[in-house]
C-alpha cells in the first residue's frame, strides 16, 4: 500500500507532461480569428487523454477536468476527436467569435464511443459555460507533444479521419456560425 501511495505523485506529474497549465485569461478572438473553447467535464475513462484535431493537424489534448482553446482563421473546418473511437464536427467559424464543444464518451456494447458536442445557443449549458469553464482547469498544448503525437500515430489518425469524412460524415454534428457568442 506504501509504494501506490508513494507512486500516485510520479503518476500524477506524469498526465501534466501532455499539457502545460495556465492562469492568464483569454483574450477574445480577433478580426481575422475564431476561438474555439473545447472542455472535457466528465470524468469517465479518466486516465486517456483524447487527441483534438483540426482536420489532420493535432491542436490539443482533452483531459478530464480541463478546458483549452484553439484560434481559427474564420470559415470551414472539420474538427475530429480521436482516442478510444473518434468523433466530428463540422464547423463554419466566423471571425470574432468564440465556440464551445463538449467532450465526453458513451458506453456502447463493446467499447466507449467518443462524442464531440457543439454547444450552442438554446442549450442550458450554454447560458452556464462561463460557471462550468471556472469549475475546470485551464491548459495549453505543448507542441512538442502534439508534433510526437501526431508522427507516432499519423496512419491510425488517417484511417479514423477518412472514416468520418467518408462513412460517417452525416453522423458528424454541425456547428453553424450563429452558434458562437
């Protein structure tokens, strides 16, 4: 019993290698920008961090507990979650404004299946995110790790974005411009 507790403290400075914690506030979005807020409040399969992806170029990792932010040049997109399965949105940004997705995952029969859920206007939850967001801890990727992510699992990240674009395209969620603030 010593030695667990002896190794919870490697353990836990071992899941802060993927991201680096910050307290500066965000600054909202640009002219020629759109900020994406993507947070992960659910604390089923704790110990994986799921990878957020902006097309192929890996932007961030979700961790339970924490909410990071991206910058977008404004129009298209197809963002992709990826870790135990994989998720899509399809998103069309609109410079100057800040959007909201929600990670989290559902027991499916054999295994968890990922869900990245916009959060738009009309939602309760999104009347709520500044609370919920003060309830998390604000992180920032760390590009190193991103790059050594993204060469190490380049092929399993390949083959799950042309899935989602191909077979399950019109199960991906739509995140439209009026759904930012």
């Amino acid at each position: 019993m010593k030695r667990i507790l002896l190794l919870l403290p490697l353990l836990a400075s071992c899941g802060k290698e993927w991201m680096v914690v910050t307290e500066a506030p965000a600054d909202p979005p640009g002219t020629g920008e759109s900020r994406v807020i993507v947070y992960r409040d659910s604390f089923r399969n704790a110990t994986k961090p799921y990878v957020f992806l902006d097309d192929e170029e890996p932007l961030g990792f979700s961790l339970v507990g924490t909410w990071f932010e991206v910058r977008c040049k404004p129009g298209n997109h197809f963002f992709v979650l990826h870790g135990v399965s994989a998720d899509g949105v399809r998103a069309t940004l609109e410079a100057g404004r800040t959007y909201f997705l929600r990670v989290d995952s559902v027991p499916e029969l054999l295994h968890l299946q990922l869900r990245l859920t916009p959060i738009v206007p009309g939602m309760k939850e999104f009347e709520q995110i500044d609370a919920i967001l003060a309830g998390l801890e604000r992180v920032e990727p760390v590009d190193t790790r991103l790059a050594e992510f993204a060469e190490h699992h380049a092929e399993d990240l390949e083959e799950s974005i042309s899935i989602l674009k191909t077979e399950r395209l019109d199960q991906c969620a739509i995140l439209g411009p009026e759904a930012g603030r």
